[in-house]
C-alpha cells in the first residue's frame, strides 16, 4: 500500500519512509434524532455522516544507521504534511491511496503528528518513527480520474429580420440544445465538474433537470468551471465568478447517481464553436 501527499508518496517498499500501519476510520453518524415528548422512543431526524480520519505510521527502513540519514529521510513527508497546513479555509486537500490494482482520493486536511523521539538509543542508529493523522473531511471516496464528455453548440438558424426595422438592421442567433450522454460508474452520488468555453452567451447545461449556468458572455478565451464537489465557480486563473451564475442554477444538486445520463447543452454563440466539457469523478463509500 502507498499514500500520497503534496507530491510526496510513501509505500510499503519506499527507499527511505517506510508506511508500515495504515488506520482508516471514516467516522460515525450525525443525527438529529428528538426524545418524543411524553412517550418512548424518539422521533428520527435527518443523518448525517461525521468527518473521519486515516492514521499514518512511518518508520525508516533498515538500513538507515545514523541521525542525520534519518533526518534527510523524513524531510521530505514532514514538509508536505506542514504544507498541507497552510491550505486556505474551505480548501480540502487530497491524498491519494493506493495498492496493486486500486487507487483512490480522500479529501481533508492534515492534522496531528508526532515526530521523531530524539535522543534514544534508536533514533542515535537511524530509527524514525513518524505517526500523522490526516483529518477526512469529505466522507466519499473517489476515483483518480474523472470521466469527461465534451458538448459543442449547435447553431438553431442565422436569425432574421425584427420588426419594426430600425437602422442599423441587426440579426439575432440562436442555437439549438445538444444532447450527449455521459456514462457514469462508481458506488455513490458523482460531483460533476461543468466548463464552458468561449465565445458563448448565456451558457448552461441540463441534467435530470437541474440546470447549471452563466449570465452574459464569455470572451473566446475565457473557460468558466462550476464544480459541484467543492461549490466553487472560477476562471481558467482561479478567480471566483460565483456572481455570473444563472438565477436557476443550483450547485447542491450537481451530482448523478451512477448510470446513464443526458446532458443537454445550449448557448448564443455567433461563431458556432462554444462547448462545454462535464466531468463526472465516480464515488465509493470505502477505500
């Protein structure tokens, strides 16, 4: 088994961090169940999964002998762990899990660890022992890769005369509503992650009748991606445009069960080449 972080990966069989144990505990359930007034039992309420966490425990290989290989050994996990620390509020960070055949990401954040005991007979011979717990803040579990469709416009006419003519005369274009089908695998309800690509006006997909959308235009060579995991709308540079969102979208709910679902897509494009690319990252409910 191996785990990585921050770039730094640490396996059964690493040439100097060993992952030696591997505890994970997806935590309990949240409920708001109610004591019934003058009666037994209780009235059940919504549930809700609590945040978990997976501890860690990191030993130097054998054959380290001394305090400074040890030290040079360990540098490199104890500095992603503390980089890992100074992500922003509401930023969840993955680490990605893995064993012959598998490979999975849990999103969170890093917590406690314990460093190396100094100045015992063992650690003077090379001996580290690193135990971090990494804090599980999503409960689901996901794929690595992501399955992605990608939808282009499709133009309904060239438009026409409006009248009363009035000079200059101007022409209106329309487009048609693109339908794809996206095949989704996994266990659990899959985030979707919705790019549209410019030039489009008013851009917004349709999906078991939720819809996602921009208000006004988008320039040729903007990108604008709604991700339904982190509820977050940006650009292409990681700036926030959740203020472009149409009235009607809604993020809470844009997730698919695993299956077979029609995307339907739509924009005013006079260039005929806006697409939207959706991403679906499939969900599991274990390691």
């Amino acid at each position: 088994m191996f785990v990585s972080l921050a770039g730094v990966t640490v396996g059964e069989r690493s040439d100097d961090l060993m992952l030696s144990e591997f505890e994970p505990n997806f935590g309990s359930v949240r409920t708001g169940d109610a004591e019934w007034p003058l009666r037994d039992g209780s009235r059940p309420g919504a549930d809700y999964l609590e945040a978990g966490t997976v501890t860690l425990t990191l030993r130097t290989r054998y054959g380290i002998r001394s305090r400074v290989e040890a030290d040079r050994a360990t540098a490199a996990f104890m500095r992603a762990w503390r980089s890992s620390l100074r992500a922003a509020p509401g930023v969840l960070v993955p680490m990605t899990v893995g064993d012959e055949g598998w490979t999975r990401v849990v999103y969170g954040r890093a917590g406690r660890m314990s460093p190396p005991t100094p100045g015992t007979y063992l650690a003077r011979r090379g001996f580290a022992e690193i135990i971090a717990e990494f804090r599980v803040l999503d409960p689901l579990v996901y794929d690595p890769v992501s399955t992605a469709l990608s939808i282009s416009v499709v133009p309904k006419s060239l438009g026409g005369i409006i009248a009363p003519v009035i000079t200059p005369v101007t022409t209106t274009l329309t487009s048609d509503t693109s339908y794809r089908v996206l095949s989704v695998t996994g266990e659990g309800p899959a985030p979707l992650a919705v790019t549209f690509h410019g030039p489009a006006t008013n851009p917004k997909i349709l999906v078991g009748g939720v819809e996602v959308g921009l208000t006004g235009s988008l320039a040729y060579d903007e990108d604008v991606t709604v991700d339904g995991r982190s509820r977050t709308v940006t650009l292409s540079d990681g700036s926030s445009v959740a203020t472009r969102l149409s009235r009607d979208s809604r993020l809470d709910r844009l997730i698919v069960d695993p299956g077979e679902h029609e995307i339907g897509f739509t924009a005013t494009d006079r260039t005929g080449t806006a697409r939207v690319t959706v991403e679906a990252t499939p969900t599991h409910y274990h390691l």
